[in-house]
C-alpha cells in the first residue's frame, strides 16, 4: 500500500500522496504499538495454559483409538 501512495512513486495528486503516506504510517505505528502491547500473550507455552481436558489429553496422546471413542482401526 505505501508503494503505491508514496510520493516519489504516486503519479496522483502528490498532496494527496503525501497525505495518503502519512495516513498509512499512522496506520502502521498504530497497529504495531497496540501488537507489542497487547495484554495477552498467544505464544503456545501461553495458549496451553487453558487448554481444556480434552485438548489437553489429546495434545498428549494424540486422537489414537486405543485411548478413546474413536473408530477402532481393522
């Protein structure tokens, strides 16, 4: 996005470009302060923390029949 409004690229108004570019930035500076501040974490040792029973027995041992209701396999 920022290619194509960038001043020394955009053939449009180049106010308009400068304003676009500016626009864009803020935009970015935005989002990526809020990402490196935001209260939770979504790492996997994070995320693992609330796994419910299930999820957790089956990041443990797997969907394997023999250790439960699944179809056994012939």
């Amino acid at each position: 996005m920022i290619q194509k409004w960038h001043p020394d690229r955009c053939k449009a108004d180049k106010d308009k470009c400068k304003e676009m570019t500016v626009r864009i930035i803020a935009a970015y500076r935005l989002i990526n302060n809020y990402c490196k501040n935001y209260e939770f974490s979504f790492s996997k040792e994070e995320v693992s923390n609330y796994l419910s029973a299930e999820e957790w027995w089956f990041e443990r041992f797997g969907r394997s029949p023999l250790w439960g209701s699944e179809q056994k396999t012939k």
